[in-house]
C-alpha cells in the first residue's frame, strides 16, 4: 500500500512538476531591526537584532556583487499564490519596526545599490523616541524601493489580546499607513512573532497577502503564506554568517 502512494505521488510530480515546484519555492527572508553602530547604553537582548551601518553596506554590497535580486514582500507573496517558482537568486529584505535609522542609514544605501525593501511600521509610535515621523514614512511611500508594510499600531504581541483587540491593532495599522502613502498596504509583521492559526486568518481576512513571522523555522513546514519564516541578522553575524544564510 506504501509502495502504491509513493508511486502514485511520484507519478503525480512527473506529470504536474509545476505542482511540485509551487511546494517547495524557496526565497529566504531577511529580517533586519536597526542598523547603528553599537553603543555602551545598548542591551545585550538589543544587541542580538541589531547590525552596524559597515557590516550592513558590506552585506548589501554582496547582493549587488552577486547578482542577488531583492524583491519585496508583497510581489514574492504573489508568486507564492500563484504557485510560480522564484528566482533562485531572489531575496527578501525586511526591516522592522520603523525606526529613524531606515530613512537616515539604510535608504542611501539602498538607493546606492539599487536594491530593495519592505519595511514593517506602527503608526502609533509615528514621531516617538527612535521612530520615524508621519512625514518619513509618507517620503518612503513615494520610493520605488521601499515597500511600507503594517506591524500593528503599537506593536502588541497579539497573543496577548483579544481577538477584538488584535483585529483592531491590525485593522488601524493597514488603514492609517494607506492613507499615509496613497497605496494599498499588504504585508504585515507580527510584533514580537507573536502569532497562530487565528491570527493568520485574520490578517488573511483583512486584505494582507502575507504574514511574517521572526522564527527561523524552515519554510517547507509553514503551509500558509502567512505565518511565513524569516532569517535573523544581528550584530553577532559576520558577512560569512549572511552569506551563509542566503545559501540556505
Ligand atoms: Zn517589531
């Protein structure tokens, strides 16, 4: 009986390998938080996100020297539906969070490289502390190489509120970000990773065509586009580590 589906799943990829192939796309995922230079106040547990300015450009360099094409989040999502395979050289670039830095360290060296990012918001820090102000995120709605994306209003872990709460801190985020930038908002990061099976159906019923989530954990096993996994970049990896990582 087990020799008769192993055949017939065989058979089955023979004839329908586009089927085969919608399986087992494979893009990694690159979740960035800040890119600053290290200083004494900052935390050990800060630290494990965050990444300098040199290694950053050394990385984005590699992409660019290595013929990498970073796409964003939202067109990769599409692929993924469609069941078309990406490029095996395909990358996706994320930043969390909405901090200062993006505008001031990470666009210039975007824009140098010619290359590509999605960058997840919460509205309801717009202007506070490290975080970027309305009119930073209204600036990067016109880039073509940023793609802005919805992190919740407050970054709440959303396992932690009512399913009402969720849906709003969800729901608010998307509507104030479009309004921000004249442009439909589809992908969405769950603070803190913070994420399950009905919180996928809900950002999945709200308009999102994906959700990211901060594990590691190997794409194959994810079976929704939107608890998706991603690749950490902290400060503790050396180029080696990136490139590593992009190798999968
Ligand atoms: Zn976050």
């Amino acid at each position: 009986m087990k020799n008769k589906i192993v055949a017939l799943f065989l058979a089955a990829i023979l004839v329908f390998p586009n089927v085969a192939l919608a399986r087992t796309y494979h893009v990694p995922i690159i979740m960035y938080h800040k890119v600053v230079d290290i200083c004494p106040s900052t935390s050990k547990k800060d630290y494990a996100f965050y990444i300098t300015p040199k290694l950053f450009e050394a990385e984005m360099r590699y992409l660019r020297n290595h013929g990498y094409k970073t796409i964003f989040m939202k067109d990769a999502a599409a692929a993924i539906a469609a069941g078309k395979n990406i490029s095996g050289n395909s990358v996706v670039l994320t930043f969390d969070d909405g901090t200062s830095d993006f505008p001031e360290t990470v666009l210039p060296v975007l824009k140098k490289y010619n290359l590509h990012a999605t960058i997840y918001v919460n509205p309801g820090f717009n202007g506070k502390n490290d975080r970027m102000t309305w009119e930073d995120i209204m600036a990067l709605g016109h880039s073509d190489l940023v793609e802005v994306a919805a992190h919740t209003m407050d970054h709440v872990n959303l396992t932690t509120v009512s399913l009402d709460e969720a849906r709003s801190q969800i729901e608010d985020s998307k509507t104030v970000i479009e309004h921000l930038i004249d442009k439909p908002v589809v992908s969405f990061a769950y603070p803190f990773g913070g994420h399950n099976a009905d919180l996928a159906n809900m950002v999945q019923s709200l308009g999102f065509t994906s959700g990211v989530i901060s594990e590691q954990i190997g794409e194959e096993s994810s079976s929704t586009q939107f608890i998706l996994p991603r690749l950490r970049i902290g400060d503790t990896n050396h180029i080696e580590t990136f490139i590593k990582l992009l190798r999968g």
